[in-house]
C-alpha cells in the first residue's frame, strides 16, 4: 500500500455538507479497489479538494473517484511523508 | 487559526532526508509567525510536495517558508476538513 494525494479543481463553492457527501460515497465503494481514503481538505473559494489515501496504486484511486463521480485531476504517489 | 495546503513544485529527486531537513527548518522558526506545521507529503518523482499547516493567515505561512529558503508556489485555505 503506498499513499496518494489526489487533487480536484473546479469545485468553487463547494460546502462542509457536498464535501462529506463525495467523501462518503468514496468510502462507500473505496473496498472495491483496496483504496483507504484517510482525509480530504477543501478550499471552496478557488475550487481545490485534495484527498489523501491509501491505495495499490493510482488507478485504484482514480477508479473509485470516478465511480463515485468525482474523477481526479491529478493523482500523485507521495512515497515520503512527515 | 485556520488550515492551510501549500504546494511546492519542481522539487524533483527529492529524499526523505531533504524532507525532514526542510520541514524541521520550518518547525524551527514558525513560533515567529504563529504558524504549526503538521505534515509533509512529497512526491519525488513530479517533484511536488504539500504541506498541512494552521496559521493566522497564508502569508504567515508563506514568511516562515521563505525565510526557510523555499517559498511555496500555491497557498490555499482548506476551510473545510475531513
């Protein structure tokens, strides 16, 4: 398992309710692909959600985004954290 | 005290040895500011790293990384949290 932040744009307006809705409907299915989505932080003023998980690899990750109907405009493997 | 997302870019080859370096050259001087550095996540390979904070305002944020020797390229208010 390797960790992933995923980042969406476009998203401006976004609020607390819509985030834990999409966050849900990720963790709903996230069992399907072996994905475990740990956070999500959101900046609605310029549209920016990033996720951070735990995943197989990046496809997993897209996969349940895009199942949940979300897809991400950026996914990357970040092997080192603090 | 609100969070922050900063993103760093074209730190490309970075190790997890730089990162611990850079972060704690943050951790160091970010009483001056106000500023608590929670996380760092970096993708060595696109060479993008995000930072998790809580601080008064973005250019606290901002002041403290360059005074550390490496400004962030994106600062975004993650207003909402999961």
């Amino acid at each position: 398992m390797t960790k992933f932040m995923d980042v969406h744009h476009g998203m401006t307006g976004l609020t607390g309710d819509q985030l834990k809705e999409t966050h849900e409907a990720d963790l709903a299915i996230q069992d399907q692909e072996g994905v475990v989505f740990e956070h999500a932080w959101a900046d609605p003023e310029s549209g920016t959600v990033y996720c951070l998980s735990e995943a197989p690899d990046a496809g997993a990750v897209q996969r349940i985004h895009e199942r949940a109907g979300h897809p991400a405009d950026e996914i990357h493997c970040v092997s080192l954290a603090i």
